[in-house]
C-alpha cells in the first residue's frame, strides 16, 4: 500500500467538489489535512489515482497526486489525524 498526498484547487468548487471528496474517500483509508489536501493509503499509483480523479476535473481545476514518503512533520492538525499519520507511515 502506497501513502499518497492529494491536493487540489477548483475553479468552480460548487460544480464539482462533492463528487471529488466522494471519490477521494472512495479509497476508504484517508485523512483529510486541510481544506484541500488528503492523505490515503492505496494500492494504486500516484498516475491510477490521478487518472481516477481527473474525470471529476472541470477546466481550470488544478490537482497534485504524490508520494508522502516518511519522515513527516506537522503542527495543528487534530488528534485523529496525527494519530492517521502515525499508523499509517511504513
């Protein structure tokens, strides 16, 4: 299983938001970092889950699949989501 980030920046959020949460979470391990930013763990690729998500994509969508190699660091970000990353690095 790859951890992967996700970061995203839609021209139009009312039009497509939803539908590209929904298919973010579809991977079912995830972690939300901020307003547009998961982390999941996935069997798929950085590019499968690119072209997973870039269906939901409108013109002037802006988005970024990657690795999220360890080590991390972070500040502010609530428990469940420290406790997400903890658990969930090789």
């Amino acid at each position: 299983m790859n951890t992967l980030i996700i970061t995203y920046d839609l021209a139009a959020p009312a039009t497509n938001y939803e539908r590209l949460v929904l298919k973010i979470r579809a991977q079912n391990n995830w972690a939300r970092l901020g307003a547009n930013a998961y982390l999941v763990k996935s069997s798929l690729t950085v590019i499968q889950l690119r072209d997973v998500l870039k269906p939901i994509l409108k013109s002037g969508d802006k988005l970024f699949v990657g690795h999220c190699p360890v080590p991390s660091a972070w500040h502010g970000q609530p428990e469940d989501v420290s406790k997400w990353i903890v658990e969930n690095q090789p």
